[in-house]
C-alpha cells in the first residue's frame, strides 16, 4: 500500500529534470574543453585528453539514463 498521496511521476521528473540539465551543463563544459584544447600546442599531453574524457562523462551518464528512461518507460 502507498504511503503518498501522488503517484512518484513528480519525483522522477525531478530526476529526469536533473539528469537533462546535468547532460546540458556538461555539454557546455565540453565545448569550452574542446576548445582550449584545440588552442594547446602538438605535443598534448595525455593528462589533458584524459581530462576531455572526464568533463565528458556526465553528458555521457545523463544521455545514456535518459534514453533508458524513455526506451523503457
């Protein structure tokens, strides 16, 4: 038996919410990333890709959730 007085659709568009706008900030930051990385001389060094691969993981987590969500929703 339910405890609540609505069903956890209020809930869990609150996650999504978070989860879109988590992707969205990330997005951003990846760009700008990209960017001055771009800006670096040849000789990049691996410390700088792997910090690409890093900002880029939580636009990664919040695409992949999302699509699950919606895929088995």
């Amino acid at each position: 038996m339910a405890h609540a007085f609505a069903c956890g659709n209020v809930a869990m568009g609150i996650i999504v919410f978070g989860l879109m706008l988590c992707a969205t900030l990330s997005l951003v930051a990846s760009a700008f990333a990209l960017a001055s990385f771009r800006k670096l001389p040849s000789p990049r060094s691996r410390f700088r890709t792997l910090e690409l691969v890093f900002i880029a993981f939580p636009l990664l987590a919040g695409i992949v959730s999302v699509a699950l969500l919606f895929l088995y929703a």
